[in-house]
C-alpha cells in the first residue's frame, strides 16, 4: 500500500527563520529557503508531527487526513 | 491531524512578539494544548502574568487574561481565585519575574496551597530588558550585569516550590515539547498551588553571551542536560553529574487547599453572628 503524504502548510507571515524544525525533523523533509522553512522532500516525511509541535511561531502546520 | 490552536489565539494577535527561537512559543503553544485537552472553558480560564518577555503570553491567549505588574501575578491570580474559587487560575511568567522580585508572592503562594498552576519560563535570564542575571542565572554564567561571570549560585526552582509548600511540583524543558502540555495538563487538575517549570532559551540576551552559537544548540542542551525521574532512579550520583530530573517531581494530595480553608473560615465567622 502507498504511504499516506501528509500535506505541509508553511506560513511565511509567522516563521521567523529560526531553524528549529528543519535541524529536528528525523527525516530530513524540510530545508530552509532564503529566510523561511520550506518542504524539500515531503516523500520522505513521515508524518510525526515534530516541526508543528516545536515551531515557536505556529508557523508549521501538517496537515494528514 | 494539525493541531487547531486558532481556537485559543486571539484573532490578529499572530506573529506574536518573541525573537526567532525563543522558546516561550513552545510553552504557549504547550499550555493551549493543556487547555484543549482538559477542555477548560474560556469564560472560566484565567491566565495571570508579570511583566517580561514570558509574562507576554497572556496577550495572546483568547480567554480571561490579565497582563498584571512586574512579579506580582501571584497576587492579583490570588485575587481572581479568591473571588472566583471555581475558575481555573494558570499564572504563566519568567525566572525574573518569579524568582527575584515576585520571589515572595511566589512563595507565599506555595505555602498557602492556593488551587492555581504557576508555569515559570526559566531562561537564566532577564530577557526582555536585555540581560542581566536572573536568580536563576546558573554560576559563572555571563549576563550584561555580570561580564565576568555570575558569583552567585542559582535557585533551584523546583526545591524553592517543595521548600515552599507546593503540593505539586514538575520541570519540562523546550526541547521535550510533547510532555509540556502533558506536565501542565497534569498540575492544572492537581487540587493545590502546582509549580511547573520549563527550562527554556533566550537565543538573544543568553545564549549569545554565553557561546551559544545557535538556538539549535541552546536546545540540544536542554535535550542533554534532562533526565526523566524514572531514568534518575537508576543512575549513580556521577551520571547524574550536571543532569536536571524532569516530569514530576513531587506530589501531595493530602494537604489542604486554601479556598477550601478559607470558605470554612466565612462559615464560621456566618456562624459567630
Ligand atoms: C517594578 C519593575 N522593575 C523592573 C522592571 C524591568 N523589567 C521588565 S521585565 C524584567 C525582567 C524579566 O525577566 P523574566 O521574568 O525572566 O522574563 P524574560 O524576559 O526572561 O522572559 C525587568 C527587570 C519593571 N518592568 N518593573
Ligand atoms: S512531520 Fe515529521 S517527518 Fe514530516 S516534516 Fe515534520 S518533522 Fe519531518
Ligand atoms: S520552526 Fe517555525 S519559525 Fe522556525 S524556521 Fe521552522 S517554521 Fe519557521
Ligand atoms: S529577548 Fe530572549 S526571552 Fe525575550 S523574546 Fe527574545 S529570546 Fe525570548
Ligand atoms: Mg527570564
């Protein structure tokens, strides 16, 4: 069966650039792209929910159905 | 699924005014779990504050919030839940704030055993005037108002809040952000004063001085330096060399709860009428 791929909502307006989520997501997914967070690949993203939970700036969402 | 945490900010309120990396949003963000889950009602939450970077959150919080002097969010929460015994009084602020000058109302509250939840931000620092050393500030640490290192030895605020009399005692860190809620979820429905500390970051006032050279490192330390109370428990004296315990400390449900004592006193005094 296909993995289910979460989709993940990044709100500029909120993330402040501080990094936290792309050093501890366990996958590797995210990046950072100029001064934001920004999906790099969400294949591999397993849906554990730790960049929203650590994201000080509510600025991470991920969105499973 | 994501977490709805609109339904407890205010509308507009976001971004909220904390520096990059700071971890006062994990611990808000933690609380209004703890809310959600224990599916507190707005009209009957009040979230209590000081001043300082920490003592900001209840500006952004959609229930009863009072946003009071600095260090005094003991005593006007004590005000609130002595005229409103069954609403549900969280005083949320900083190691500042609480420890040097709120330090008295703080354990005062303690010892009276008062039904409220004190969540205290300790990020060694007074962050929001720019630096300078805290109570809390651990020895030889670097703050504005101690370039050459701090003299004085730190408090422990967990020991200060049993010392005191608190009946409920737990530490959490902004790393382990998934036990924040869990640990404020757990001292909200305690019956009496309960303490929770988070051991948090000040990427801006702290960490730079003190060779921090990112919040990514600040929060790997806060990983390395936790050990979780049942882990201690079977670790020797040198492991735990330089450890701080977290989860919950310490609990006493057999103490009494002071409006419980305090509505006695009025009956008694209806009586002597
Ligand atoms: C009576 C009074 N004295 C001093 C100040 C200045 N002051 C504002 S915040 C603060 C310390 C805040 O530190 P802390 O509670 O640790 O919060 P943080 O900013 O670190 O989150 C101080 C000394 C004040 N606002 N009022
Ligand atoms: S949900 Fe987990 S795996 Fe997916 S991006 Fe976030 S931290 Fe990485
Ligand atoms: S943790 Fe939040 S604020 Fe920090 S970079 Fe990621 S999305 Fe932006
Ligand atoms: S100065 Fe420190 S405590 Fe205040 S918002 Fe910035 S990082 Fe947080
Ligand atoms: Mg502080």
């Amino acid at each position: 069966m296909e993995k289910k791929l979460p989709k993940i909502e990044i709100i500029e307006k909120y993330c402040k650039g501080c990094h936290i989520c792309v050093e501890f997501c366990p996958k590797d997914v995210l990046e950072m792209k100029g001064f934001y967070a920004s999906v790099k690949n969400l294949e591999a993203c397993i849906s554990c929910m730790q960049c929203e939970l650590r994201c000080p700036d509510f600025a991470i969402k991920v969105i499973t159905e | 699924m994501a977490f709805d945490y609109d339904k407890w900010i205010r509308p507009g309120k976001l971004p909220h005014i904390w520096c990059p990396g700071c971890g006062h949003g994990i611990v808000m963000k933690g609380l209004i779990r703890a809310m959600d889950t224990l599916n507190l009602k707005k009209e009957e939450t009040a979230v209590v504050s000081g001043i300082g970077c920490a003592s900001r959150l209840p500006g952004y919080i959609d229930c009863c919030t009072l946003h009071t002097a600095h260090g005094r969010a003991a005593a006007f929460a004590t005000g609130v839940k002595m005229a409103k015994p069954e609403m549900n009084v969280i005083l949320v602020g900083g190691d500042g704030d609480g420890t040097a000058i709120g330090g008295n109302h703080f354990i005062h509250a303690c010892r009276r055993n008062i039904n409220m939840t004190y969540i205290i931000m300790n990020n060694y620092i007074y962050g929001m005037t720019g630096g300078q050393f805290s109570p809390c500030t651990p020895t030889g640490h670097k703050a504005s108002t101690t370039p050459y290192g701090n003299p004085d030895p730190g408090f422990d605020i967990a020991k200060l809040a049993i010392g005191a009399g608190a009946t409920f005692v737990a530490r959490g860190t902004a790393f382990h952000a998934n036990q924040i809620d869990k640990l404020i979820a757990e001292a909200i429905q305690h019956k009496g004063f309960s303490v929770v500390e988070i051991l948090d970051d000040c990427p801006t006032t702290y960490g730079r001085r003190n060779k921090y050279k990112s919040v990514i490192e600040m929060m790997n330390r806060l990983k390395d330096v936790a050990v979780p109370v049942k882990a201690a428990e079977k670790m020797t004296a040198e492991q735990l060399q330089g450890k701080v315990l977290t989860g919950v400390l310490y609990k006493d449900e057999t103490k009494p709860e002071y409006t419980a004592e305090y509505a006695k006193v009025i009956e008694r005094a209806q009586a002597a009428k």
